[in-house]
C-alpha cells in the first residue's frame, strides 16, 4: 500500500506540475499575442513623438487556450478594415508548421496631445509663471475644448478668476493683456516695423482686437493681441 500510494502521489504530482506550466505558458503566449497587436498598431504612427503620442490596449486573451508557444519568427499581424480608429482589431496569423492558427485581438487606441494644467491652485490676481504650470499628455476626449495649449499665451498672463489644480487653463480665465497694462504697440507694413508704449483699455487674448490707448498721441486705437503685453496696429 505504501508503494501505491507513493506511486499516486508522484503521478498526483506530476500532473499538477505540468498543468501549472501549461497555465503559465498560456498566459505568457497570451501576454506575448497581445504585446504583438499593441507593437504592431503603434508601428503605423512613426512619427509620434512632440506633437502626439498613442496609447494602446490589447483585448485580454484567453489565458487557458494553448497557443502552441509563442510562434516566434511565423508571425503576421495585419489590421481588420482599412482604417485605425479607437476601437480597432488586429489579426494575427501564425504559419509555423505543425502549430497554424489566426486569433483576432481587439485594440483600444488612444491619440493623446500635449496640454498644460494648473500645477497648483492658481488665486484670481496671479501672474502666471513657469511653476504655476505643468505640461501634460491628454486623449481626445480629456482634453477640453479651446484651452490654451501654449506656454508662450500663458505665462505672463493675469488670472481674472481662480483656476483649480490640474485644470485646463481657459481664455475666460485670463488676459494675455489686462485693462490697464502698459503694452508694447507694433506697427508692421512690408519690411518696415514701428514700436512705441501704449496702455490697454480693455481685456485681451491672441487674436483679440482691444482699444488702447498710444502713450505719445494720446489717441485712442484699435490693436491685436499678439503675445503677453504685445499687440499690433495696421497701417
């Protein structure tokens, strides 16, 4: 009876034993399958980098199929449909003699673009420096539509109401040019360029026309907001 039940138990241990490496086989097949539909989905955005990146999601696989190991050096991947979209699917193919099989991953793709948030709670009255902002990489769908993505638009702009921690940074919640700043006025015809002083007489952004007020005539003027404390005059 002890000779059996020895003989038992190492067959009982043999066969747990194979199946755990078999289960951690197929996850790592199934880790490696998934790894490949992700590589090959961002291999079709080369050049991301500055101005984008992409974030992408494998499906989870099917940890207890057994995928005949990884199929290294036989694999093709090729995208279903003739366009990538947030949600797409990959088809993998393996042509390994003996171990022929296709499985179709599904992706999740996000486009995430540079942005800049609050770095602290920034009170109504600040002047915006380099440390009151951190540049951060937002989806689509994050980013809010018509914050301002320029660190030049910001800093050095006055915060006309508090901002939170971690947000976006709106138009509405600042000047590039407040009422009452003495700016720099440009005047610009062909190669020919004028500077002189002037105050604003009214709150700005780029692109914002405002009135000010020219430091030497007196005169008042429409002008365009083109940087912090600059805007320009047509002549």
């Amino acid at each position: 009876m002890k000779h059996a039940g020895y003989v038992v138990t190492v067959l009982s241990t043999f066969f747990f034993s194979n199946f755990f490496n078999a289960v951690n086989a197929s996850m790592e097949e199934a880790a490696f399958l998934r790894h490949v539909a992700e590589q090959y989905i961002l291999a079709q955005f080369p050049d991301q980098g500055r101005d984008y990146q992409v974030e992408v999601t494998a499906a989870k696989l099917d940890p207890n199929r057994n995928y005949g190991g990884k199929c290294e050096g036989y694999l093709t991947a090729q995208l279903q449909g003739s366009d990538i979209k947030t949600s797409s699917s990959v088809k993998i193919t393996c042509t390994k003699p003996g171990n022929n099989f296709s499985i179709i991953v599904p992706v999740k793709i996000k486009m995430k673009r540079p942005a800049f948030v609050a770095a602290t709670g920034i009170p109504h009255g600040s002047v915006i420096t380099d440390a009151m902002i951190k540049e951060v990489w937002l989806s689509e769908t994050e980013n809010q539509s018509g914050a301002i993505n320029l660190r030049e638009s910001l800093v050095g702009s006055k915060v006309r109401k508090d901002i939170r921690a971690g947000e976006q940074i709106r138009p509405s919640s600042l000047c590039m040019i407040c009422k009452g700043d003495s700016i720099s006025l440009e005047a610009r015809k062909g190669g020919l360029s004028l500077k002189t002083q002037g105050v604003a007489l009214s709150d700005g952004n780029y692109g914002e026309e405002i009135q000010v007020r020219n430091s030497k005539s007196k005169k008042v003027i429409q002008a365009t907001v083109r940087a912090v404390g600059v805007a320009e005059v047509a002549f």
